[in-house]
C-alpha cells in the first residue's frame, strides 16, 4: 500500500514540472530536483550527484536555460542569489 501511494505522490509530483525537467527526469533515473523561486522565477537544481565525483550540477530556468553552474570547489557569484535552505526538493 505504500508504495502505491508514493507512487501517486511523485506522479503528481512530476505532472507539475515544466516539460523539459521532465525530460531531464526520465533520462537519469538518480537525478534529484530542488526548486527555489528567485525574482518571482521558479529555479530547478538539477542535483545529480556529479559534485561528489568532481563534476558540476547545474541550476536552470523552467525552460531547462542554465541560469548557475556549480562546479566542485568553490561556489560561482551566481550561488549567492540563492538562500542556501530555501530549497524545497520536489523529485523524488
């Protein structure tokens, strides 16, 4: 009975989603999306895990443009738009 609630949730979850992110969704099945709203836009953080192999993650738009790159080391200017606990994961 859980599971087929929570797999209600996250198509729910995932109808709501812009369709690019969609396609994001299903081409990486460990992908991870946070979403913050910055200057009345929603932001998507694609979280893929790369950082911890030494890759970036990226922030994009709801049409999937990149709008932040976050490599490995060192957070980018663009970070600092962003309040670090305001993100509200919405996939899974």
């Amino acid at each position: 009975m859980v599971a087929l609630l929570s797999c209600k949730k996250e198509k729910k979850a995932q109808a709501s989603l812009p369709t690019c992110i969609k396609t994001e969704i299903a081409s990486d099945s460990t992908l991870v999306v946070k979403t913050q709203v910055i200057k009345g836009q929603v932001h998507y953080w694609l979280n893929t895990g790369a950082a911890a192999w030494d890759g970036p993650e990226f922030i994009v738009d709801g049409n999937c443009n990149e709008v932040c790159q976050l490599p490995v080391w060192t957070l980018p200017p663009c970070f600092s738009d962003y309040n670090p606990n305001g993100w509200t994961q919405v996939w899974p």
